[in-house]
C-alpha cells in the first residue's frame, strides 16, 4: 500500500497568494512546490471557494506538509469532519505545468452547489483578483 501524500493541494484561501489571518498562520513556513491543477469543477462560494467532482481542470498552488499535526490543523480550518463536514479530505494527482504528476490531498466541497457560482476558469485567485479590481 502506498503512503499517504506528503502534499497537500490549495485552491482558495489556503493559496500563499490569497491566505491572510489564520490561514496564513496555517500555511506558514510550508514549502510551495508550485504550481498545478486537479481535475474537478470550482465554484465561488462567496468568501471561498469549492471544489467538486466534474470535468475541467482547477487551478491552485501544491504545498510540501512537513509533519501530519500541520493535516489536523488544516482539517480544522477547513471543517473537514462531524456528521456534515463543510469539505472532506481526499487524495488526487496534481499535474504540474511541465507534465510531472504527485499524489495530493486535496478539500472537496461536501454541501450543496445549488447557489453557487460556477467558475468555469478554475482559477479563484484569477476570481478573486478580478473582482477586487
């Protein structure tokens, strides 16, 4: 059986970019290995964003996790976990620009997407900058 990735990928508020406050806390002195996607669909879900299973490509940063507790904490963060987690941690392949692929975790969006908006880019830091301006 494989190891568990040693990497987690970002697409939102966790990206070294965007992360303010507790987030940047959480990202803290973790190494970005760079930049890829994953495969799902993205949707703006008003102060952050949400990944899904679907077809397109998200775009977001890959961060090196230096020890497990780092996991929990971004568990926490993330309200990943109780009888209705807001996103469930899940394992993925990130592909990076130049084709090399890595085993991830990922936070999939785990509640409805009725109200949402798609972002048929899959870039929230391309969302983001754009409607700050």
């Amino acid at each position: 059986m494989p190891a568990p990735p040693r990497h987690l990928f970002v697409y939102g508020t966790l990206r070294p970019a965007l992360a303010s406050g507790e987030s940047r806390r959480l990202i803290h002195g973790l190494h970005v290995t760079g930049n890829a996607t994953v495969p799902g669909r993205l949707y703006d879900l008003g102060d952050y964003p949400g990944l899904t299973a679907g077809h397109g490509l998200v775009h977001g940063d890959v961060l090196e996790i230096d020890q497990p507790e780092r996991l929990t904490a971004l568990d926490a963060y993330e309200e990943c976990g109780g009888p209705q987690p807001l996103f469930y941690r899940e394992q993925a392949v990130a592909t990076f620009p130049d084709g090399q692929c890595l085993p991830v975790w990922i936070y999939r969006y785990g509640q409805s997407i009725q109200n949402a908006q798609l972002l048929p880019h899959g870039d929230y830091a391309r969302q983001w900058k754009a409607a700050r301006g």
